[in-house]
C-alpha cells in the first residue's frame, strides 16, 4: 500500500495576476512560473539574463503574446 496521498486537482489561479506579472515581469517569466510552466518560465529567465538583458525584449514580446493567448495554466485548469 502506497503513503502517498491521492492527487487533488489545482485550485483555479487568477488571470487578472497571470497579466499583470507578465506586464511587470514578463521578461524574467514570472508569470509562467505562477502558471506552473517551469520550462518556459526558467527558458526566458535564462535567456534574459545570459543575453545581459537584451534578450530581455524578446521575451517581454512573448509575455504579452502568452498574456493575450493564455486561457489555462499548466494543469489545464482554467485561470478565473
């Protein structure tokens, strides 16, 4: 018999602060991260700071294009 618990599904986030954090820091992927998309948050952290932040606007173009386009975080659940 398994200790782990069961999987219990993720409370929906707001989409007022996914917008928000991509606004403000989109650049660093922030917004991903709350999201829960590591990979692509950790993909425009690193390249805004390896680029010595001129890769930094690139990745704020994308943020507001994933803040536009974004209806579900990671999980699937729908942002409120």
């Amino acid at each position: 018999m398994s200790d782990t618990p069961p999987s219990v599904a993720s409370a929906p986030k707001s989409r007022t602060v996914y917008i928000v954090l991509a606004i403000l820091l989109g650049s660093y992927g922030i917004h991903n991260f709350y999201a829960g998309d590591k990979k692509a948050g950790l993909i425009k952290l690193l390249v805004t700071i390896l680029t010595c932040f001129i890769g930094g606007i690139p990745m704020f173009i994308w943020a507001i294009i994933d803040a536009i386009n974004v209806k579900k975080d990671a999980n699937g659940v729908d942002f409120n």
